[in-house]
C-alpha cells in the first residue's frame, strides 16, 4: 500500500498567505491529508451522501448568494450542521464578509476559519497545485540534480564515480545546483517528477579531497535553486571496454520513477573525457527530441537519400525495418545463424514452414516485412534480370 504524507496547515496558510479568522487550535497540530477541495454547494441543501470531511472547504459568492436567501436561524441550523462533520478548515474568498452565524458554527465545532482576496477558480487552482506537491508521492534517491539549459539532469552512479565534481564543473559553466548526495523526488502528476533537496543538506556538497562545502557560499544565489523537474536521468559508470555503449541515439531508453518514464542515458567514465561538455551537450539534444528534431534519423535519412531512395520508396521497401531499428540493433549483429533450418533438419520436417518463427501463409508471403513485394524495372535492369510473364 502506497504511503499517505500529509502536510501542516501552518504551512498552507504561509505559502498561500491566508489570513486567519479563527484558529481552534495550533495549526501546525492540523494536518491536511488530501489533494481534492470542495464547494459545499450541496451540502448547503442538505445533501450529504458521499461527503468528505477530510478535504478543505472553500466558499464563494456562489454559496454566499445562497446562504443569504435564508434567514439567520436557518442558516445557523445548516452552518451547524455542515460544520459538525470535523471539516479540517473553512476558507472564505474574494474577501467576502462573513456572516456571525459562520464564525458561530466554527467556535462550536473547532473548525479553523480562514480568508483570501484571491478569486475562487484561481485560488482553488493554486491550492490544488500546492498540495498536489505538499502530498506527492515522494522517493529518495542517491545522486545530482542540476538545471542544465533549463533540463532536469539527474546524475546517478556510484559513489565516487564523479558525480559532485561533474556537478561543480556544470556549476562553474553557468548551470544550477539543486541537490547532492540526496534527492528527494516528487511525482506530482502523471508526467512531472519534481527533484528538490533536503532541508539539512541544502546547497551543501562534498568534494574527496576537499570536505564539505556550501556552494551558494562559494559561488552565488545563482548558482542554486530550490527544485527542478526531472527531465533526463544520466547513469555514469566506468568505461568498461567489452561493454557496447550506445553510439547512435537511434532509441530511445527509459527509466522509470515513481511509475513515470524518464528519458536515460549510460555515459561511461574514461579519463580525458569531458563529462561536464558531454551532459551540456545531452541536456540541449533532449530538449530538441521533445521539440520534433533526432538528429540520428535525420543522417539516416540523408544516407538513404545518397543511395537514391526517397522518403517514401524507403518506407515501401524496407519501412519494416527502419521501423525495426527504433528499438535498437539486433542483439546478433545482423549475423542469422539458421536455428529454424538446423530445427527443421533435427524434426524431420520436409518445410521449413513447418517450424520458422514468423507466420507464413499458403501463398507464401512474409506478413511482417510484406514479401513478396513488387520490383521496380531499375532494380530488375542492374541484375540482368529479364521478366517475361505468361500472357493471360
């Protein structure tokens, strides 16, 4: 079961900067523990099936138009009895004017009374979004997280490999820190994870060698921020010379966080290389594969323009394959060694139909790659290959 985090009404009424009506109790004893607000205009009618009392409430003209309609005993009786549910708080918009049967009714029952200028749509969409990061779900990770060209770089590998001194040199070329060591990671929709650090540990780094230092000391408030969403994940690790790394961009690999995707990159640690220069380099080409442009597919398909194939003969020729190669090269190396003949053979078997991977049908076509296929007079011509079919 996935961990609850609740956050302190105190810190909601800083953030949001509410003005505090009546206070039962220490707000910071008050802990709000849901995401979702609601608009009581129901309940004002008396309606209260599959009412939650855990979520803050918000009043606007709306349900102020309609608490006036009624007189003063009976808005006290429905106040009464809406605020009787243990609501964690009451917050009232626009500055409206608050009626004495409300404050009445929160002196009764406990329930903290707050207030904002803020229109209700606007401040309702605020709150939303300062609670969808209060109430993440949240995972703590070892490594970096530095803002490179506006991206979310998340530095990972093991201790020692390089990480903080990479992130000093990023920091030194213009870029900002935001944490080191430990990053604690909030998924606060579907496709945002949100990276921020530690309160204890903020803006502090260690340096082998060196010691503990501060680096908004060191090097500026610029060169610090507070969080930072995680657009790309980097894994540093050693060059391990009988390891194939990726030299192409062709694919595109994943790591997954809290449920959600991330882009990933393997970059190996070789001396004389520049990491700084290189993750510079990522973070921009990231930011143009989210634009539109691969820069991979765009020399693939100037070689294939060279060898004389348009777009569009590519594709009906061999766009299987093409589409193929997205998920990365064959693990054999384009090397096929017969396994389905040498089965063939062992079985017995008079076909090799009998035992090939792919379907095949009784007229002998290849349902994947479309074989056989048509084939053009220029093809036929460079074979010598004369066509010379049965006339019907």
């Amino acid at each position: 079961m996935a961990k609850l985090y609740s956050v302190a009404l105190s810190k909601l009424i800083e953030d949001l900067k509410l003005e505090t009506v009546y206070m039962p109790q220490d707000p910071q004893e008050i802990m709000i523990k849901t995401v979702d607000i609601n608009r009581p205009g129901l309940q004002l009618c008396g309606f209260y099936d599959y009412f939650d009392g855990s979520r803050i409430q918000l009043f606007g003209l709306g349900e102020f138009a309609y608490m006036e309609k009624y007189t003063p005993q009976e808005r006290q009786e429905f106040l009464d009895t809406f605020f009787s549910k243990k609501i964690p708080a009451v917050i009232i918009t626009r500055n409206l004017d608050i009626p004495e049967e409300m404050v009445t009714a929160a002196n009764t029952y406990g329930v903290p009374l707050l207030r904002t200028s803020q229109p209700t749509c606007d401040f309702m969409a605020t709150m939303i979004a300062t609670l969808k990061v209060d109430l993440a779900p949240r995972i703590t990770r070892h490594g970096v997280l530095v803002e490179v060209y506006g991206e979310g770089i998340l530095l990972l590998g093991e201790s020692g490999v390089g990480k903080s001194e990479t992130a000093i040199e990023l920091i030194k070329r213009g870029h900002r820190l935001v944490a080191d060591d430990a990053v604690e990671i909030r998924r606060v929709s579907d496709k945002t994870l949100v990276g921020s650090s530690p309160a204890n540990i903020r803006h502090f780094m260690e340096l082998r060698g060196v010691g503990i230092i501060n680096a908004r000391r060191i090097f500026g408030m610029g060169s610090v921020k507070m969080t930072e969403k995680v657009d790309m994940v980097i894994s540093l690790e050693p060059w391990e010379k009988t390891k194939v790394y990726d030299r192409m961009g062709m694919t595109d690999e994943y790591m997954e966080i809290l449920g959600n995707k991330v882009p990933s990159l393997t970059i190996p640690v070789k001396t004389g290389r520049n990491l700084a220069v290189i993750i510079e380099v990522a973070a921009m080409n990231n930011r143009q594969k989210k634009m539109g442009f691969n820069a991979a597919k765009e020399l693939q398909e100037r070689m294939l323009v060279a060898l004389g194939f348009t777009p569009e003969s590519a594709e009906e020729r061999f766009g299987f394959l093409l589409e193929a190669f997205r998920y990365g090269a064959p693990p054999h190396g384009g090397m096929a060694f017969g396994l389905d003949r040498l089965v063939m053979l062992l079985l017995g078997k008079e076909s090799i139909k009998d035992v090939i991977a792919f379907p095949k049908v009784q007229n002998a076509s290849e349902l994947m790659s479309g074989c056989p296929a048509e084939v053009e007079d220029k093809s036929l011509a460079e074979l010598a290959i004369k066509v010379d079919l049965p006339q019907e």
